[in-house]
C-alpha cells in the first residue's frame, strides 16, 4: 500500500510541475503591443526585424466557437498599390483551439518592414458550435490591416 502511495504523490507533484512551467498566454495576449478583436477572436501580436526579416510573434484567442479548427494566419506585406509583395502563413496548433483557449504564432516575412509599411493579416478555419459537427459547421475567413507603427 506504501508504495502506491508514494507513487500516487510522485505523479501529483510531476503534474503539477508541469502546469507551473506551462506558458501564461493570457499575460502574453495583454502585454503584447499590438491587438486586433473580432466576434469570433482576440489577437495579440508585435512586429521586429531580425537579420533582414520581419517577425510577427503574438497569440490568438478562441472567443466565439465551441472549437475552431485548423486556424491559419496569413501576414502579406502591401505594396503601394495596396497589392501583397509578399505572404507568409502560419499554422496554428493545437488544430483544435477550443473555446476561451489561447494558442501562438509566428510568421516570417524574408524581408524587412520599415515604419508605414502596411501589413495585412488574414485569418481562416472552421468552426463547430458543439452540436452541428465540423462537416455542417461554419468555414470563416476574414482580414484586417494595420500600419507598421516606429520602433
């Protein structure tokens, strides 16, 4: 019995290491420099050049749906026409990003922005609100823009 025990309050303590040292995306989401809020979602995100390229790093919150599934964000740099210079993508995972539930991403764009660059995001998934299943459920696509602000 002793040793069921001791096991038992081995595999607690592990557990409950391993929920300390998971990410805080909620901080994260506030802190971040740069938000973006729709019906379905919350985006926080900044934006830095590194070596010649841009980075966009931030965390997306399921708002809206019971689950929303294999959620994309797409970063294009416009031209002065307005038309995209370039598109990166990231795949958000987990590919199940329940309600509440707040995942990152990165996307990585082989130039660098400067200050008044504009950049469009867009976002796509499906969504499901419980009941309906993910083949009748919703398929969602929307995009926004947002002026590269100084550094």
């Amino acid at each position: 019995m002793r040793p069921l025990i001791g096991l038992l309050l081995l595999l607690a303590t592990l557990t409950a290491g391993c929920a300390t040292t998971a990410p805080d995306y909620r901080q994260r989401l506030e802190a971040l420099p740069e938000h973006y809020r729709q019906f379905d979602l919350v985006m926080g995100w900044e934006t830095r050049v590194d070596n010649e390229q841009t980075l966009v790093e931030g965390v997306v919150q399921n708002v809206r749906y019971f689950l929303m599934r294999d959620l994309e964000i797409w970063v294009a740099l416009l031209g002065p026409q307005g038309k995209p210079v370039q598109r990166e993508v990231s795949f958000v995972i987990p590919t199940d990003l329940k309600l509440d539930e707040i995942a990152p991403f990165s996307v990585r764009l082989p130039m660098a922005v400067k200050p008044g660059d504009r950049l469009r995001f867009t976002y796509k998934y499906r969504a499901s609100d419980g009941g309906d299943g993910l083949e009748r459920g919703n398929s969602w696509m929307q995009s926004f823009e947002r002026v590269v602000a100084p550094r």
